[in-house]
C-alpha cells in the first residue's frame, strides 16, 4: 500500500472542517478575505493554495494557527475494498472495527472486457456512491481487479486512485484479494473458480500464479467453461451429432428461443459474461441426472485438479498442502464440486491436499490488504476451520 502525502491536501481538508466548524459557508468566508467563493472552493478542492501572505488572515478568520491549517493532521478511519470480476465490482466501506458503512455492486470491470476508461469510469461510480462526502485522506483504499495487472492498467488506476487524495493507495489483480481471505500469510493453493479461472500458490508470502491465461487458453472450472461447455452440448444435441441432455431445454428455456441456434448470434455478442451466466444450468442438470451435465462436471473437475497439481510444485513436498476454493463456481456449486475435487486428486496424486471453499466475499480480502484488522473469525477461516 502506498501512503499519500501532500501539503496542498492536508491544507484543503483542515480548512473545509475549520470552516464548517465555524458554520462559515465559502462565500462568506470569501468576502472577509476579499477573495472569490470560487478561489476558496479551489483551496478546499486540493487545487491550489492561497499566496503566503494570505495564510495569517486566513487562519486569523478561521481562529486557527497557520500550522494548524498546514499540518498533516489526518489518520485513516475507513477502509474500502474494492472486488471486481468479470461479471460484477463489490464496493464495500468499514470503519476500522469492519463495521459495514456502505456498499455497492455495479457491473464487471475487466478492463480487457469493458476497456480501461470504463473501468475507471466504474470505479469512480462506485467509489463515489459508497464513500459519500468522507475526507478520503482518512480512508485507505486496495483494488483488487481482473485484468488489473494487464498492459498499462495497473499504472493507470493506480494513477486515477491517487488523484483521490485517499489517504493510502493499493491496486493489483483480484486474485490478490482472494488469496488475502482464502490463504492469508499461510502457505497453500488459492483457485479462483468465477467468469474465468486462475490459482496462485502462496509460500513463506511469495505468490505464484498458475494459469488464468484467459478463455482463448483454458479457463478450466471457470464459469465461462461451465457454460461454454453447456452450449456446446445443446448444440451438438439439436443437430443429431450428440447425446439428450436435460441441457437443451433449460437452454432455450433461458434464452427464450425455439432452438439454441437461433441464440448463437447472442452469444457471441453477449462474450464471456454472458456464457458464463449458463454455468448454473449445469448443476441443475446435474442434480436431475443427466448424463451429459455429469460429463461436464466431472471433465472440468478434472481440470481443476490438474490446475491443483500444478500448482502443488511450488510447495514443500513432504507437508499437506491447504487448498481454499474462491470465486462465484466454487461457492454456489461447492456442495458438488468439493467432494468431486477431492476425489480427483486423491487418484491423481500422492500427496495430501485438503481442500476447502472459502465462503467470505473476496471484498473482503481487498479490505485486509487496505489494512482493517482481521477478526477473530476470519482468523478461524484462515487456519481452515471454516465449515
């Protein structure tokens, strides 16, 4: 997290509390300095100060000492975390007992979805929305995106964060904020299962990344296989080439057209979020026994287990290694997934895993990066004792 410090802002939040404090209003205390409304709106902005010779009347006006107008006098109370996928961006202010003051969710934020002027044109919405008229010197801020390390995205939100004046600054992929809440400081596997999917092994607080090449290369267990995976079998059944599956009519039941093909357009237009969105239709068909859902289960459980695997290198080979399931696949579907993927690797390998979901939004990881204390519950869930 990076600490931000300027004199021009310490001066803009102690003169705008000063003044309330007074019950001044800007126009007022304008005209007892023989200045414009509009110069001390730029002062109280972070835009600018006043010429030295002015401060002394200034603070004469606001009975106040010029050092006191001057001096960085603020210390964080709030953290925001900030969580965004492919699918959604959770915004979430606490006070520093992580007690929930505001929230939002608005729409994905990729930036390789949506491009970079929209993610910051959405972090800007929800930021705004939750943190309201609170100094943001007093407020540490960590954003966890997808696609939030890619190109020059990392160097420009980073940018667009500071320009807040936030007291403390911290940006990076939403796999961060994952493994914040998942592994914590411990050693272990994070897989992330949402739109798309990625693990980071974590040894002595050095984290390794294992695939998330993005749906061109894989996306094994990811919400976007689930429902490509679906799509694809609705589509090989109504041209004669596949299996029945219970998944052809829950397809055009959702989709609300005759055939599947008649969607395919939809699809394409509608990209990753919107065939990710179909993944559910497979644990329904599942839990209906159909015996193409169970096939698409147990294929990406597979892959997931592989992705485990691969991940196990960058861990001692003699210690069980504690692997936490993260993201919208794992938590709506775990009841399915969790003994399947354990049964996975119990066949694939030597080595002991022992494989949990983790149930805690990934938001919250982003708020213990920014700094808020963990509790004592969420210490139980690092150590694994999450049920």
């Amino acid at each position: 997290m990076e600490r931000v410090d300027r004199t021009e802002q310490a001066f803009a939040e102690n003169l705008r509390r000063r003044r309330r404090e007074l019950g001044l209003t800007q126009k007022q205390l304008a005209e007892a300095l023989c200045y414009s409304e509009k110069a001390v709106s730029k002062w109280e902005s972070g835009r600018g100060m006043p010429p030295a010779s002015v401060l002394p009347l200034l603070a004469d006006r606001l009975q106040i000492d010029i050092d006191s107008l001057l001096r960085e006098s603020f210390e964080i109370n709030y953290y925001l975390g900030i969580d965004g996928g492919g699918t959604k961006t959770e915004f979430v202010l606490t006070d520093g007992q992580g007690e929930v003051l505001a929230r939002t969710v608005l729409s994905g934020s990729n930036p390789n979805d949506v491009g970079l002027d929209e993610t910051i044109r959405l972090l800007s919405e929800g930021i705004e929305a939750v943190c309201g008229d609170r100094p943001r010197r007093s407020i540490s801020v960590f954003a966890g995106l997808s696609g939030g390390i890619t190109g020059e995205a990392e160097v420009k939100i980073g940018e667009f964060l500071r320009r807040l004046r936030f007291g403390a600054v911290g940006n990076e992929s939403d796999a961060r904020n994952a493994v914040a809440v998942g592994l914590g400081d411990s050693d272990g596997i994070a897989v992330i299962l949402g739109t798309g999917s990625i693990a980071f092994a974590q040894r002595e607080g050095v984290r390794y990344r294992v695939g998330g090449y993005g749906y061109l290369f894989g996306e094994e267990g990811s919400g976007y296989a689930f429902g490509r995976d679906a799509i694809l079998a609705a589509l090989w059944h109504e041209e004669g080439s596949g299996e029945p599956t219970v998944l052809t009519e829950l397809l055009r039941a959702h989709c609300d057209k005759k055939t599947i093909l008649d969607s395919l357009s939809d699809f394409y237009t509608g990209g990753k979020k919107k065939i990710a969105s179909f993944a559910p239709l497979v644990f329904e068909a599942y839990r209906q026994g159909d015996t193409v859902a169970g096939q698409i289960v147990q294929k990406n459980v597979e892959e997931v287990a592989e992705l485990i695997q691969r991940s196990s290198r960058y861990l001692p080979a003699e210690s069980s290694i504690s692997v936490v399931l993260c993201g919208g696949v794992s938590v709506g579907d775990g009841s399915i997934l969790l003994p399947l993927i354990r049964e996975a690797l119990a066949q694939k390998s030597s080595r002991r895993f022992c494989v949990r979901i983790c149930t805690t939004a990934p938001v919250w990881g982003a708020l213990y990066v920014a700094g808020l204390k963990k509790t004592d519950e969420y210490e139980k869930i690092e150590k694994g004792e999450e049920k």
